[in-house]
C-alpha cells in the first residue's frame, strides 16, 4: 500500500548587524553542525544549524533519573519501554536514583554526579527537572529529555520557570526536548518495512498517532520527535536533521504553533534543497484555532495568512486534517517522481469517473483530453458509445477479462499522462477484485503513480485489505477528496523543487547606499509625513510623482507652474493617514486662482482638525492606471512581511492580497501577482491597455529590499495607490505612509 495513505533566533542590534556584513560570525554552539555560518543585512541567518542528532535517536548510552521497577509506580512502566527501547537500539541503561540499589537488576546509581560514563541522553523522570539540569554538564549529558508539565502552557509563571529550564540546559551545555513532551520518541518502530519512511514531528503526541498506525498499512516510519514545549530543541531542529537523513522520504509534522518563524523557513528551505517533501497541518487558521493552540503550548502560533504564505514560498505542503497528513505524506514518501504531469481518470462507471474528474479539475490538476490515435486505440475494448477522452469509461465488462489489463496499460503508455487514478465506489465482486489486480500488476511494471480509490466504508474485502495494501506501488485512498488532494501535492512538490533555488542564497549581505540615506530619514518612534515618505521611496529608487511641499499660497502656484497643470494638491503631515475621508486632497486643479484656495482650503481644515502640517504638497496628475498596494508589515514570527494587492480607497474592502516572506526573488514576486483574484486587471480588461507588470514587479522587489536593510527602523511602510501605467510606462507612487521603529 502506497498511501491510504537552533538555535532561537535573538534580535541582532544595528552595530552587530552592520559589522555581520564584512565579518563572519563565530563557531556553532556545542551540539550543532554547521553548514555556513553567514546572516543576511538585517543580522538574519541565511542557513539553519543541524543538531547532532544522531546522538539522541541512536545513543550509545542512556540516564534514567528517577528509574523506578517498583510496581503501581509511573515511573516504572516508562522505565521499562525505555529497556526495551534501549534494547532495540544497542544502547547502556544507567538507572539514576537516590534510594534504589538496582533497577530491573541493573546496577543504579544515587545521582547524575555517580554515573560511570558519559551518557548521550538522560531522560528526566522528576517533577522538576531544573535542579536535576543544573547537574549536568557538558561532560554528563549531550542530550536530556523531560516530560513534567506545568510550564509555559500554564500561564506566565510556568513560561517563566520554563526560560530557567532552557538557562540551565545552555548554560550545561546540554540540548532538551520538551518539557511537557512524552514518550514517542521511544516507540516501537517496525522493522520489517522497506522502501522511504515517514519521519514525524508533533507538538501534541496524540495526533501523531493516526501517522504511526501506518505501519499497519505498510508504511514505513524512522522517526518521531515529540517536541512539547520546545524550551530548547524546536520542530525546525528536527526538520532540519530529517532532510538530511537517507532513509526519510517525506517529514509529516503537526504543528500547534512555531517558535521561531525564521529558523522553520530556514529548516523548510533545507528541506527543498534536498527535494524532501515536508507535510504540514498547522492549527490556528481561525482565531479559536489559534487561542486553543496557545494555551495548550504557550507558543505564539502567528497570522495564517502570513504562515500559510511562508509555507508556499518554502514548498511545505498545508494540509488541514490528519487524514490528510497521512495520506499525502505515504504518497510522497514513497511514489516516484513524475514521468509527466497529466492525470487520466478510469473508472468503471462513467459517474464514477466524471465526479472524480470534476474534483481533480476544480483543484487544479491537468486531465489531458487523450489523443484521438489512444482514444481509437482503447476503443479496440471500450464499446464506441462509452467515452474514452478523459475520464476513461469502461462500461465494466472489460475489467473481467484480459481487455481490462490492455486498458490499464495502454494509459499508461499515453506521454501525456504521468497518473492514473482509478476511482472505485464500492466492492463489486468478481469485477472489482479482478480490476485491482490487474491495477497492482501493472503498477509493478511501471515508473508511473497508480492511485486507486476504495471507496467501500466497510474495509475489510479481501481486494483492499490483501490487494491494495499488499502492494507497495499502488496508492490507496478511502476518499476522493484525500486522492485529490495528495496528488495535487505530489505534483506540486516535484515542480517546486525540480526548479528550486534558494532564495536564501541570493539575499543581500551589504548594506546598500540606498540604506544608508534612508536611514538618515527616518523619526525614532513616529509617522513619517507622505513627503518624508516618499523621498525614503525616492532613495530606494521608486518613482514617485513631481511634486514640491510649500508652505505658502504664493509658493503653490509657482509649484504647480513648475509641475505642469492639472496638478493634485494634499496637506503633507506626520499624523495625516486618511487624508481623502478629512478632505485634504485636492484632484485635477488647472488655474493658479484654484492653486490658491485650495492652499487655504487646505492649511484651514488643518487648522480645525488641529493636525500640524509640514506643508502642502503640489503633485503631477498621473495619468489612469490599475491601483495596486505594496506595503511592508511586521509578523512576530517571520519578521517583516511584504504584501502587494489590488489598491485604492477600497483596498480593506476588497482584500485582495498576496503576502511574501523577505527575501525572495523575481519569480516569487511574480507568483504573488498570480495569487491575487483580481491578477486579471493587470492584463488589461474592458479596452485597458495591459499594465507595466515588469515596473510593478521591479518595485516589489525594491520594498522588500528596504524591509531586509531597515528592519531596525522601518515598521511599517504603505504604498497606497501605486498606479501601475500601460506597458513601458512604468509604476507611480501616488501615496505613501511610513512608521518608523
């Protein structure tokens, strides 16, 4: 069966960032092996560390704290699976106990300062683990486990006790999992398995088991890191050191909420270099979601939005339930990459086949019309009223002899197709068992993805349960849906990473002179005025309207004679954010006399309002064109976040956005557009001209420029219209607002 289916980032000050430019920094921490040690214009990292962690997984030698094999006891009954475990492993078991001789007639020791030897894991079976994390050094432990609960979960004073454990695990030297995790690192994993296995990650053990009982299917698991409350070791740590293992052939993680935005990207951006796919369910898309997540880890589980746009820019595949995470996991686990990316529908129902097709193509997955030379071909066994264009048709009678195997391999012989799915509603004996044979002997001889879809609810017909599952070549699904959406995924992972390139690699590591003159702009702890703003656009070099700020009635009509009628005049201010709802904006003025009251008009209004002024701008009327919005913005997770969209006075109303985590390069930028539901606009609609893109593009590239270089100064940054002009004409800025840190 295929299918049935660290470090914590801190903030770099401006003097550290600016010298991490020319400087390399220092060496890995104790326990990490570095790849490049290199960090970005803002003092980010460009490349994630990878924990030793082989150590923890296959240790030589293991520290029980608290061992017990009194009976009734807790500690016993883990003391026991971890004998076991360490028995499956080849590890040493030191029992550790004041009062105990021998544990499980193993020699035990009254305290961590008796052990005989090093240990590479002490596991801490005590309600408080931090006196027992003071005790261990460098020379003790390299990694500790501890399982009590009480900490961040619990509020404010367990997150406070929680920073002490993580103090004294760095200050030891020492890399911890959890508190608050549990046993499953410590699991029988079966070993009579083959092929690519699972890796697994959770925050919440319970929910990994539906992913483990795939073993049960045939699938195979080598991993599974129960990360708790990741006070030290984190889910990006263990993506990181999965990526990189041979045997993994996808990582499956489930994830209440992430402790650093960076280091997961970082880990998923490792993950895509080594074309391993990562599947994800991360809980919090509603905010009910998100209030539930945060009691449980006490983890800031950050705005979907923004988490769900950084895990497309890294290729991690979202999913929103553990059904789906099993089945699109063991899909891409196991299956091939693909031959071509056409998907052939057969079925022996011609229902059957058109629900399914409808599903397939409303998420998105080609199903190629089959040529007419296949279509006369299948045809040789297919009566000539049932359709054979896709989906495939066959009436059912066909599948009971040798024409049902002729069938199967003449699709699969098709270039144009790369997967056959083969819906199945229910059990129709001898029919169906004869189908799925045939569907599995074929799969044996083909690089192709053979995807079958049991839809019976009972389970239990010998055609699945020996069969299908029996086959490790076939992909089985008890839905349409899970099918759907698994091999959307399969064939999104292998374009994503067939051409993927770091963005990492190419983000910027000086300070550019663009920087250094809009740092001289900007206003500790205020809002930039629109002309203060514009000229920080100005020296990123976005264009900008001709304009000049004046301060006086005379000034404005020697201003707009200099501008060039019509021109738009807009009181210029640090407090001004809605100018057009306080009628402080003056469109379309052809005459000095209308030059002057609309000055007066303007500086009055202010005046009541009491707004102060550092002028009023005079601004060239720039010509029609489709509004767009760029802005920057801070996620607490990922740092500053670059958003672009359909723009204007409705821009909330709309909300038609696309989110980019810095950096990333052209090619994203321009995936961003295609995200955008009104993207159309943009290629000209009802007589429009089609729009400058490349100039839009460019000037999205330019504010996520700005977002890396200022991030200790800019907070936030609104460019609001940018009115993208025909083709070959270019982007203007007509507004902006900008925050400054």
């Amino acid at each position: 069966m295929l299918g049935s289916t660290h470090g914590t980032l801190t903030t770099t000050s401006r003097p550290a960032r600016v010298a991490a430019c020319g400087e390399r920094p220092g060496p890995a921490v104790h326990g990490l092996a570095t790849d490049i040690a290199d960090v970005d214009v803002s003092g980010r990292p460009l490349h994630s560390d990878v924990p030793d962690l082989d150590r923890f997984f296959r240790p030589e030698t293991v520290a029980v704290i608290g061992a017990s094999d009194a009976e009734g006891r807790p500690n016993t009954g883990i003391t026991r699976q971890l004998l076991a475990w360490c028995e499956r492993v080849g590890a040493r078991l030191h029992p550790v106990h004041p009062t105990r001789r021998t544990v499980f007639d193993l020699p035990c020791h009254p305290s961590v300062a008796e052990l005989p030897e090093r240990v590479d894991l002490a596991v801490l079976l005590v309600g408080d683990p931090l006196p027992v994390m003071a005790e261990l050094d460098g020379s003790k432990a390299a990694f500790a486990v501890a399982f009590a609960s009480g900490f961040a979960e619990t509020g404010p004073e367990g997150a406070a006790a929680q920073d002490r454990l993580a103090a004294a695990a760095r200050a030891a030297g020492v890399r911890l999992l959890g508190p608050n995790t549990n046993l499953n690192a410590f699991e029988r994993f079966r070993d009579d398995l083959e092929g690519p296995a699972i890796a697994l990650i959770t925050q919440s053990g319970h929910q990994g088991r539906p992913v483990f009982a795939l073993q049960e299917l045939g699938v195979r698991l080598s991993h599974w890191a129960p990360t708790g409350n990741e006070a030290d070791l984190e889910c990006a740590d263990f993506l990181s050191y999965f990526a990189t293992r041979p045997e993994v052939g996808a990582i499956a993680a489930y994830v209440e909420g992430l402790k650093d935005g960076r280091s997961f990207l970082l880990a998923a951006d490792r993950a895509a270099r080594h074309k391993v796919p990562v599947v994800a369910v991360k809980v919090g898309r509603t905010e009910a979601g998100a209030r539930t997540a945060a009691s449980h880890t006490g983890k800031l589980t950050g705005a979907n939005e923004v988490v769900d746009a950084a895990m497309r820019q890294f290729g991690v595949i979202r999913v929103d339930g553990l059904d789906e995470l099993q089945d699109t996991a063991a899909l891409l686990a196991r299956a091939r990459p693909p031959r071509a990316e056409g998907v052939a529908v057969y079925s022996i129902s011609g229902g059957t086949g058109a629900h399914f097709a409808d599903l397939a193509a409303a998420a998105g997955l080609p199903l190629p019309t089959l040529s007419t030379a296949k279509q006369r071909e299948l045809h040789q066994w297919i009566p000539e009223y049932l359709s054979v264009e896709n989906p495939v048709d066959s009436g059912g009678h066909p599948v009971g002899d040798e024409r049902g195997r002729r069938i199967i391999d003449a699709l699969l012989a098709d270039p144009a197709v790369g997967v056959l799915v083969c819906p199945v509603t229910g059990p129709f004996p001898p029919m169906s068992d004869r189908l799925v044979r045939d569907l599995v002997a074929a799969a044996e001889e083909t690089d192709k993805l053979v995807c079958v879809v049991w839809g019976s609810p009972v389970g239990t017909e010998d055609a699945y349960r020996t069969t299908l599952l029996g086959s490790s070549r076939v992909a089985t699904f008890r839905t349409f849906s899970n099918c759907v959406t698994a091999v959307s995924a399969y064939l999104r992972h292998h374009r994503f990473t067939a051409g993927y390139r770091s963005p990492f690699d190419e983000a910027p590591r000086v300070l550019s002179p663009s920087a250094r003159k809009a740092q001289e702009l900007m206003r500790p702890g205020e809002q930039l005025s629109e002309h203060a703003a514009k000229q920080l656009l100005r020296a990123y070099g976005i264009r900008v309207p001709r304009e000049q700020l004046v301060t006086s009635a005379a000034a404005a009509v020697r201003a707009a004679g200099l501008v060039g009628y019509p021109v738009v005049m807009k009181a210029s201010g640090p407090q001004l954010a809605h100018k057009t709802e306080l009628g402080l904006v003056k469109v379309g003025l052809t005459s000095a006399s209308q030059v002057r009251d609309a000055y007066r008009e303007l500086t009055d209004i202010a005046r009541c309002e009491g707004l102060p002024l550092d002028g009023v701008l005079v601004c060239q009327l720039v010509g029609r064109g489709v509004e767009m919005v760029v802005g920057v913005s801070p996620d607490p997770l990922f740092g500053p976040t670059v958003t672009v969209g359909l723009g204007g006075a409705l821009v909330e109303v709309l909300r038609d956005t696309a989110v980019g985590v810095p950096p990333f390069g052209e090619e994203h930028a321009r995936t961003m557009l295609a995200e955008l539901r009104g993207r159309a606009l943009l290629d000209g609609v009802r007589g429009a001209p089609p729009a400058d893109v490349d100039a839009l593009v460019e000037t999205v590239l330019r504010v996520q420029r700005m977002s890396l270089e200022l991030a200790d100064d800019l907070a936030e940054l609104d460019i609001n219209p940018l009115v993208v002009l025909p083709r070959g004409q270019g982007a203007v800025a007509l507004d902006a607002l900008a925050y400054c840190r």
